[in-house]
C-alpha cells in the first residue's frame, strides 16, 4: 500500500533529479569508454543519491511510524493470543505502542514510553548514519 501511495512522489523526485544531471558527464564517460550500465553506476547514481537520500530517510521514518495505514487495512489483527500483551500479526512497533497504550482494560503507560523511547533511537539511529552517509555523498562533487 505504502508503495502505491509513494510511488508518483518518489517518481517525481527521482526524474527531475535524473534532468538536472548534465548530459556532459554521460557523453564524457561514453568517450572513456564507459558502457552505458558502468556510466549510470560510477556518474548517475551518486549524483542521484545526493538529492535522494533525505528523500528515503524521511520516508523510512515516515513509513517506520506509519499508525494509520495499519488500522485502515488490518487494525493490527488477528490478535496473538500466545503473547501476554495485546498484539497482532501485523502490528507493528507503532501501532503496539497505540495498543498498549490506549486499547483494552490493562492500559501500560510505561510500556508504552519505553516502546516509544525504542522507537525514537531506532529510527534516530538509522537516520544519524543516513545523513552521515549523505555528507559523504556530497563531499564527491
């Protein structure tokens, strides 16, 4: 589902970043002797990424913490009836945290804090690594 809503944003993004790539650095490689696939790898896609990479770590906290689209589609069922706490098959850390929270007779209010705290350094984590990776990217042109 996320794909199908992300898709045309994703697709604008990534031909107008494609068009401000100049065509010299393609004619250039193929006079080196690059083959079209070699030119793409080594010149496009880092120019690419460049522009992208905020794009994608935005997205992935975006999609990480996606409560809505879950209870649209499933509501987190069917439930795990082995699990002490009130989960299911396609809950994931957000919507467990919804649930622990605010669902059933034994609300868990710390489980809940500490679950979101889990959640906070998870996606901090990946988007500090993202964005250092990012700065590196920049730094080659």
């Amino acid at each position: 589902m996320n794909l199908w809503l992300g898709f045309p944003y994703m697709f604008l993004v990534c031909t107008g970043a494609l068009q401000a790539i100049p065509d010299d650095l393609t004619e250039a490689a193929q006079m080196d002797g690059a083959r079209p696939f070699q030119a793409f790898r080594l010149i496009k896609l880092p120019l690419l990424l460049v522009s992208l990479a905020p794009l994608l770590i935005s997205a992935f906290a975006f999609n990480f913490n996606n409560l809505t689209l879950v209870y649209m589609l499933t509501g987190g069922g069917p439930r795990n009836l082995d699990a002490d706490i009130n989960v299911g098959a396609t809950d994931i850390l957000i919507t467990l945290v919804y649930k622990v929270a605010f669902v059933g007779a034994d609300r868990d209010y710390g489980l809940a804090s500490a679950f979101a705290i889990l959640i906070f350094l998870l996606v901090g984590t990946v988007s500090v690594i993202a964005f250092r990776q990012t700065k590196s990217l920049e730094e080659l042109n």
